[in-house]
C-alpha cells in the first residue's frame, strides 16, 4: 500500500503553520504601532520645547536675542533621561547651542520639521523650527533645532515589542494545540469506522451500518458495495467448488458402487483382480481430487488466518471420533492421551492437517495395531504427536515427504496422493508452527509425526 | 433394517439399494427432499442416507429444519471432502457424514457406530441355531452367555451368518474383509478364520473348511 502523508498530520500542521504567520504578522504590527506611538510621543515633546525657545525669540536693536526657558528642557527630561542638545541660528549664525547640529532644511515659515540623524555617535531625533525675526528692517530667518537621543524611546519600544513576541508565542502555541484538537475531531468519524472495519473476522463480509458523516457516506457506500460484490464472488467460487465436487465424485461413486456388486457376483479370480483395479483407480482419483481441493480451500484460508482460542486435546479428540470407523474397520485402536492446550488458530485448517496425518497414519498400520496421540505442552509450544506401529518413515531425509506429490519410497502400494503432508506443513507454519518427521524410538515403533504450535 | 436414502443421482441410488439389499436390508429410496418428507410421513426407518446436493434445496437445511421431530439418525453423503463442509453437517444434526465415493464396508462401520451411539430401537440380528449374532452391538448371545467381537470378527462373521449353507471362498473372504488399496494374500485371511474360528468355538460354532473351496459356517442346529 503507498502511504501518503496522514490527513490529521497534515490538517495540524497546515493550521499550524497559519497560525505562526499570524502570530508573526501581529507582533511586527505591534512592534511597529509601538515604535511609531512612542516615535510620536517624542516628536510631540520636541516640537513643543522648540516652540517653546521660538516663543523667547525677539528682536533688540536689530540683533536677534533669545532666552532659553528651562521649561524647554524639563519637558523632555520628562520622558526619558535622553540626553539633549539644541542649536539656534540666525540668517546661518549660531546664536546658541552645538555648532555641529546640523539642522533639517525648515519647511515653510512655523512649520515643524523632524529628521533622525547621528549626533557624536548616538543616534539622534531632531525637531527644527524656522521663524522669520524683525532684525532691524530686514526680516532675519531664525532656526531653532533641539535634538534628543533616541535611547529611551527605543527602551520603551523594544520593551513592548518583546511583550508583544511573547503574547504571540503564547498565541502560537494555543492555535497550534488547538489545531491538533480540531484535525483529531474531524477525523473522528473516519478513524471510527477504520477500527470497525479492521476489528472485524476475515469472513466477516457485512455491509459497514454506522452513522457517517456526509463527507463520509460516497466512501461507506463504495466500501459496502465492494464487500457485497466480495461476498458474492466468494459464495459463487464456492459453490462452483461444491458443485464441481458434486458432479465428479457422485459418478465416481456410482461406479464404485456398482464395481463393488459387481465383485460380489463375479465368478473367478481374474475378474475379481479386475474389478479391485477399477476400485483402486476410482479410490485414488477420488482421494487426490480431494486433497487438491482442500490444498486450494487451505491456500486460500492461510491468507487471512482466524485466530480462535481453542483446545487442541478437543479438537484431537473430535477428529479421533471422525476417524474411529474407518480405523476400526482393520482393529486399529485410536489412542488420545491429552489435557487442555490452549492453542490460537483456525479450527478447520488444524483439523484439516490431523486428518490428513491421521489418515496416514490409519493407512500405513499394519491390522489390529494402535496409533497413538499424544499432547505434551512446555512453557511456549504444545506438541500434538501421532506415531502408528508401521513401516515408518525409511532410512531416506524426510523433508521432501512434505513437498507437493512426493511419495515415500516404502509406500508400496497403498493409494495416495502425495499431498497430505503437503498440506499439513503448509497448515502449521501459517500458525507459526512446524512439522516434525521421526521414526519413533519405541520398540515396534513406526512413523511418529509431531505437529508443533505456539500455545496461545 | 429399513433405511431410507435420499439420493438425485439414480445410478448411484440403484447401486447402493442393491448392495444394502443384498445384506438384507429394506431400503425406500427418494430423489428429492419433497419426495422424502412423504416417505418420513408415511413410515419409521431405521437410519437415514441424505446426500447434501438435491435438485430442491440442500440437505443440511432440510435437516436443519427438520431435526426438532426426526428422531432417526442420518448420515449425510456430501461430495465434499473439505473439513468446514462435514462440520457443518454435523452442526445441522448429522450424526455422520461419508464422502463420495465411499466404501460399503466404511459405510456399514459408520452406520453401525452412529446406531450403537443412539442407542435406539434399531435391531440388525441375526440367528445363528441357538444363538443370536448382533451386528450393532457386536455380540454373540447363547442364553446366559455374551461374547464381545472386535469390528473384523463381526464383519466376518457377518459374511458367514448372511449365508449360512454357502461356501465362502478365500478370495470371496478377501474382498470383504479388506479395504482394495492393500495387498493381502490368501494366507492372512486363513489367518484371520482360524482367528475367528477359536473366538467363537465357546459358543458351539463352528467354520468347517473345505479344501481349495473354501470355508462354510456350522451353526450346529439341525
């Protein structure tokens, strides 16, 4: 399956990601209301201290004369312990004050003009102020520039700037909880129904009837109509199986009925060697057009495995009943020495493999024999033990007696089909368990086969 | 006894009427599930053959609805050999199943199981002079006397007591006795009637050899 990144990840990060540029939007605007408002706190403060020292400004037998109230000054002392310089000139002469203060250019006569400059190293806020002054006949044009440095101001500013970054963090990261809260809520739903779908038994093909929302019900719908089609196309593989089986092995019956009447009645030996023949040919077509079905109903459940609690000694018992007539058919005794073992697995895979080991079992002991079961458990596996009283398993490597259609080389002439082991291998190991070949130790001994699993 | 097969295939269904026939068994045979709830309406059988694939509806759902008054037992006849398909046979009240195509002699053994687990009225005896053979129980009863037979004594036996003035050869005993997908020679079945023959010896019965013949059973009545 390709994973694109998660939605709720993403909504969260998106919302996120919002939130921080207007976390950083509106610390910059207040950063920048804060220097403009206190920009203008000392504008104000100058521009009247100019005024002020203009007020002083009068003309004395043609000389320009002014006094420098102390007002001026302790009006800016007020907002900041900035330091202070100013200058006044007259027609380009200093009268008073710094002669480096280079003024702004006045702007039109009572006009106040700011400028932000560098005065000895310090940065600088200059208000000037231009007045013309009677100085004899001709009208003189009179400066007066004050200045302030700008340390103060900045103080006040960056102290509301910082203020202002830590609101906006603080902000940043409630919108970014939040959003994670929003991105959780509005998945709700969707995860819901995940975990409704994912809880459920692999057969268990029922439409999805939860309440959705409306984003949701194309998907639910689509979903439901996807596992209706699944549950038909599953019923109808299986019923084609059961109705193949039908129609192959009824024939097969007939004949092998009527085969056996027929040995009944037959006369001499040859015919009966004949009619045994067809018996045993109709016996192993049977036999291998079972195991190849149950192989592909065993493939097919190994893909989505159940995993029931359930009790191997039960279970080894259930199947032992299934088999007592055939095996007493030739006096072999089916013995079941067993307690509880609790074991997760499919029911119907796991009886599926003892039968077939089972039936092997049956077949290859000699008559008025025993087979034994035994279950023997230690701290993480049962081992369910089946050993018979024949031939056993020979002298060649048992492993590729369970690979498809090999045969023992000492199965002589009994029908089979090479698929039993085949499939209870398969069966164990889809259960994270294995089978183990032996010969048995035991005097008289025969073939032991242990199925090993993990106890649940 | 009486069995009642219930069976669409009518080959299959005259084949196996005549084998259970030639054990002397009455067998009432229906093609569909219609057909045999008019036979359960119209007698009592002993044991029920169903086979689970029928033109008008699967067998399973007919004992299904049917198990709360059908006291007989059933053995279903299913095509499948898959595990899950016998297990519900059986969770629909089956007391056994058989795969097709099966062996008389599995089927008998079946038969004979779930009618000695039910324990009910069925009765499959037969007389043997003085004494009584029964197949279902396995036993061999002369007055006071019981003698327990294992499953191949009875079915031997059984080849006898069907026939009792007729001359079983070996190989007749053979195909019988054994299953056809080993080999056994003659000298397993001289074997097995010697066997026979000493068990039941205490209940003055006796198998009577007649050289390169075969064997006759002797029930010592007149």
């Amino acid at each position: 399956m390709i994973q694109s990144r998660s939605i709720g990840k993403r909504l969260t990060l998106l919302l996120a990601a919002v939130a921080a540029l207007l976390s950083v939007l509106s610390w910059a605007m207040v950063t920048a209301l804060a220097r403009e408002a206190s920009q203008r706190t000392q504008d104000n403060v100058l521009a009247a201290s100019a005024t002020t020292i203009a007020e002083t400004l009068r003309s004395e037998q043609g000389e320009v004369r002014l006094e420098l109230p102390y007002a001026a000054f302790a009006m800016l002392g007020a907002i900041s312990e900035d330091r202070v310089f100013y200058r006044v000139t007259a027609g380009g002469v200093t009268l008073t004050g710094y002669d480096e203060l280079t003024p702004p250019t006045p702007g039109s006569a009572g006009q106040v003009v700011f400028e932000t400059s560098v005065f000895r190293g310090a940065a600088i806020r200059m208000a000037s102020l231009g007045r013309a002054v009677l100085a004899g006949d001709e009208p003189v044009l009179v400066t007066v520039t004050v200045a302030q440095t700008r340390d103060g101001v900045s103080a006040v500013a960056d102290d509301l700037s910082s203020l202002a970054a830590m609101l906006s963090v603080a902000f940043f990261l409630l919108a970014a909880a939040l959003s994670a809260l929003v991105a959780y809520t509005s998945l709700k739903p969707l995860n819901e129904i995940a975990s409704a779908v994912s809880r459920r038994g692999p057969s268990d093909l029922r439409p999805v009837v939860r309440p959705a929302p409306t984003e949701l019900a194309p998907l639910l719908l689509a979903l439901n109509r996807l596992m209706d089609r699944l549950r038909q196309s599953i019923r109808r593989s299986e019923d084609f199986i059961a109705e193949a089986a039908h129609r192959i092995r009824t024939p097969l019956a007939t004949v092998r009925a009527q085969t056996e009447i027929a040995l009944r009645m037959a006369q001499t030996d040859t015919e009966r060697e004949h009619l045994r023949q067809i018996i045993r040919a109709v016996d192993e077509s049977s036999r291998s057009a079972g195991q190849l079905l149950d192989h592909a109903t065993v493939a097919y459940r190994i893909e989505d495995l159940a995993r029931d609690t359930l009790d191997l000694a039960t279970l080894a018992a259930r199947t032992v009943a299934a088999l007592e007539p055939t095996a007493s058919m030739r006096d072999i005794r089916l013995l079941l020495k067993a307690d509880t073992a609790w074991i997760a697995g499919d029911a119907v895979l796991l009886e599926n493999a003892l039968r077939n080991i089972l039936d092997n079992a049956i077949k290859y002991s000699p008559e008025d024999t025993s087979v034994t079961l035994q279950i023997t458990c230690d701290a993480t596996t049962a081992r369910l033990s089946v050993t018979d009283q024949g031939p056993g398993l020979g002298l060649a490597p048992f492993e590729p007696l369970t690979q498809r259609f090999q045969r023992g080389e000492n199965t002589a002439d009994i029908v089979g089909s090479g698929l039993g082991l085949t499939i209870a291998a398969e069966v164990l190991q889809a259960h994270g368990g294995r089978l183990e070949l032996s010969n048995a130790q035991l005097k008289g001994g025969g073939a032991c086969i242990t199925l090993v699993l993990p106890l649940a | 006894m009486r069995y009642l097969l219930v069976e669409d295939n009518l080959e299959l269904a005259e084949a196996v009427t005549k084998r259970l026939a030639l054990d002397g068994h009455a067998v009432d045979h229906a093609t569909n599930l219609a057909h045999a709830e008019d036979c359960l309406a119209a007698a009592s059988y002993d044991l029920i053959l169903l086979d689970v694939m029928l033109p008008d509806g699967d067998g399973r759902d007919f004992l299904a609805r049917s198990r709360a008054h059908l006291e007989t037992p059933v053995i279903m006849l299913t095509a499948r050999s898959q595990v899950s398909d016998r297990v519900s046979a059986l969770d629909q009240g089956a007391d056994d199943y058989i795969t097709k195509p099966f062996d008389f002699s599995e089927l008998e053994a079946r038969c004979r199981a779930v009618l000695r687990r039910r324990g009910g009225a069925a009765r499959n005896e037969i007389a043997l002079g003085p004494v009584t053979f029964d197949l279902l129980a396995g036993t061999l009863q002369r007055g006071d006397d019981t003698l327990e037979l294992r499953s191949r004594e009875i079915r031997l036996l059984e080849v006898f007591a069907r026939h009792p003035s007729q001359i079983m050869s070996k190989s007749h005993l053979m195909d019988r006795l054994f299953s056809y997908d080993t080999t056994v020679t003659e000298n397993a079945i001289e074997v097995y009637v010697g066997r026979l023959r000493r068990r039941i010896a205490p209940m003055g019965l006796r198998i009577e050899t007649l050289r390169g013949l075969g064997y006759r059973i002797e029930t010592g009545a007149p």
